[in-house]
C-alpha cells in the first residue's frame, strides 16, 4: 500500500512539473505562443473572408516574402504592394476555405516562428471550372512591435 502511495506520489510530481500544453497540441501554453496563434487565426479568418485589409493591418512593417523564389525579386511581397495583390487576387477567388494545423511555435527575444501544415480549397473561375486545392508545410516568422505580434514573412 504505501508502495502505491509512494507512485502516485512521485508520478504527481512529475506531472506538477510538466510544461502547460495549449489542448490538443504540443505547443507550450504561454501568453505568446497564444498571442501567437491568435494572430494566425485571425489571418486564416481574413483570407477566408478575403479582406485583404485586415491581413495587410497582421504584418510588420518590414514584411517580405519572396514567393520561393528568392533570386526572383519582381514576385516579391513587401508591406507596400500587398494590399493591392491581395485585392486583385480575392477579386478572382470565390468561396475559400483555409485549414492552419499548426505544429510548433518557438518563441525567441521578440521574435517566434511558427511551424504550420495548411489545407486550402478555392474556385477560381477564370482559370477552372474544378475547385482548386492545395497544401503544404510552412513557416510564418512573427515579431513583436509595441507589445504585438506582427508577421514578418510566411503568409
């Protein structure tokens, strides 16, 4: 009996010591990591809602993104000329729908990366009559500026 006292005992402290996990994920629960993962929900629910507005007033000032193409700079998105591609590209999509799994978030000295796999379906008329889908392992960097999280590059 005290045996089995004496493992319970021990296996609470363990478990007492155990980092907080946000339900349902490995990722540490810590006012960043859900700062964090509210600035990404607030981006699916803009592009879902194809607001090109409330996704331009998510990212730093200093945003980029290079398309995968970073030896190619005409394709680049800088916090200038979003807004306008943004716009012009909700103008062809009807109906999107946006999944974001995310799987991991390191939160550094005003900076944190977020690790997320995204399903996306939409129908874009002008090139198809099918849905489009797609999917694909990402990573969003964030930086804090004035007390927010802000996205610097991965959307």
């Amino acid at each position: 009996m005290l045996k089995r006292f004496l493992a319970l005992s021990v296996l609470s402290l363990l478990a007492a010591c155990a980092p907080k996990r946000i339900p349902g994920t490995e990722i540490q629960d810590t006012n960043d990591t859900r700062a964090i993962l509210k600035v990404m929900e607030q981006y699916r629910s803009a592009l879902e809602a194809r607001d090109a507005a409330a996704i331009q007033a998510l990212l730093t000032k200093d945003f980029r993104e290079d398309a995968g193409t970073p030896s190619e700079p005409d394709d680049d998105l800088t916090a200038a000329n979003v807004g306008p591609y943004l716009e012009n590209l909700f103008k062809a999509l009807q109906s999107p729908k946006v999944e974001l799994d995310v799987r991991r978030v390191e939160v550094g000295e005003n900076v944190a990366a977020a690790i997320y796999y995204w399903k996306a379906s939409w129908r874009m008329p002008g090139l198809s009559s099918k849905p489009q889908r797609e999917s694909e392992l990402e990573q969003m960097v964030l930086r804090r500026e004035d007390g927010t999280w802000k996205i610097l590059s991965g959307i």
